[in-house]
C-alpha cells in the first residue's frame, strides 16, 4: 500500500500516539534502500528504469502549512507526533535537513506540542546532513531488526549498506535515539526467519547495550506483508523480550 498523498491523517499509531505523516518520497513508487519482508508498501520494483522524482522541499513546505492553515485548532492539538515515513526510507530525500528545519518551524507555529519523529532504517546514519537532521528532531527513531549479519539480510534485504556499517553508526549515534525492532518468525524464499532465538537476540542485546537508547520499542506484524509465510510474535512475548531489555536499565515498550 502506497501513500497517495504528502501529508497522511492524523492516523493512530501504536507507537506514537496521534501522528500527522509526512511523505517526502515519491507518491507514485516506493522508494528505499531495504525491501523488507514485512513492509506494508509492498516490494521494490524491479525495473527501476522508471525515474520518478522526489517531493520538492517546496511541495512539502506548502503541503503541510496549507494542512495547518485549513485544519482547526483543536484537531491541531490533538496531534502527538509529525512522522516522517512514506513510501520507503525518507532519510533518502536529497534535501532532508532543510525539510525537516521546515518542517520544525510549522510545528512551532502551528503545533507546539507535536513531537517530531523520523523513522529510519539507519542505512544513510554516515551522511553529515542526515545526521544533522536526526540530531535535530525529537524523535530519531533507528530500526535494527537482528543480531546476526544472516538474519538481517534475510529480513531487511539491504540495497547494498553492510550490517557492521549499520550496528556501528546507531552505537556511534547513542542515547539520544530510539531503537525500534520488528521481532518476527517464518519462512521466505525457502529461509527460516526468526530474529528471536537467544542467539540473535543476544547479539541484537549487545548492540542495544552498547547504544544505550534512550527507549527500545518492540513490535510485530500489524498489516498484512508481501512475505506470506510470517508469524507474529504475540504482545505477551514481546513483554518477555522487553524485559531483556530492562534489565540492562534501559526503557522498553512491547506494542
């Protein structure tokens, strides 16, 4: 399922409360450096010859002021989080810094207590102005979803960025992220996936513990992915995962 406009909702989201997304990659086509097995916008198009280009900063600008304009107050107010996420990895937008600068400024205009929120699959951490970005926001939320090089090539199936890059820059990155982990089993393409055996689990442990996040935030599957063959984890078990965490004196939240 793609995202046919700019500006989404406000929608519920299980993690952030009421959320006004904003979509700065193409409406047309998803466009990202992972194609996840459980992603709700689908695949990755094989022909990629088909350029579509991205939103213009000008776009965005336009789209979520004219949201703001026209919505009323109390709706405004009501809004918890402006969610950067879409139609795949929006750190991948040229010009994401002064997005979200704009995007920083509309919400101190119009939504002063929104909190601003880029989920991110960490794969673009070692650009100076992504960081920059991330490091501005209220929220950076970084995805890491295994412990071994193995797992995560199975689950995520990178573009090209290799999983030690990734581990290093969201350690590098430290207590001012959150960590979010899609905890899940199955098969796919003839693979067992499960990132929840005390082997993975441990390594992706040891990750967390040398981040240390300020929250970990652990989920499963809520929509239906293009995988057909995976299995949620139930929120009882996510709570017996959590609490791994916890225990390393960290915040954890099952979903």
């Amino acid at each position: 399922m793609l995202f046919e406009n700019i500006v989404v909702g406000p929608i519920h989201s299980r993690r952030l409360g009421t959320s006004l997304g904003v979509n700065v990659l193409p409406t047309e086509k998803k466009y990202c450096s992972f194609n996840c097995i459980y992603c709700e916008c689908g695949w990755n198009e094989v022909d990629t010859k088909v350029k579509v280009p991205f939103n213009s900063r000008e776009k965005i600008f336009s789209a979520l002021q004219q949201w703001c304009k026209t919505t009323d107050t109390q709706q405004r107010r009501a809004v918890d989080s402006i969610t950067f996420s879409g139609n795949g990895e929006p750190t991948l937008h040229p010009d994401i810094l002064h997005i979200v600068e704009d995007v920083i400024s509309l919400r101190n205009e119009y939504m002063p207590q929104a909190k601003v929120t880029i989920l991110t699959n960490s794969t673009t951490l070692d650009k100076e102005d992504v960081w920059k970005a991330l490091h501005l926001i209220d929220n950076p939320l970084l995805k890491i979803d295994a412990g071994t090089k193995r797992m995560y090539n199975l689950i995520s199936k990178p573009v090209s960025t290799d999983f030690q890059t990734i581990k290093d820059n969201i350690i590098r990155f430290g207590s001012d992220c959150v960590i979010q982990t899609m905890l899940l089993r199955g098969e796919n393409d003839g693979q067992i996936i499960d990132n929840t055996t005390d082997e993975e689990f441990n390594l992706y442990l040891d990750t967390v513990k040398r981040t240390s996040p300020r929250e970990v935030m652990l989920y499963s599957l809520d929509r239906i992915p293009p995988a057909k063959n995976l299995v949620k984890v139930s929120k009882q078990e996510l709570e017996q995962y959590a609490q791994k965490i916890r225990a390393l004196g960290i915040k954890a939240t099952a979903y």
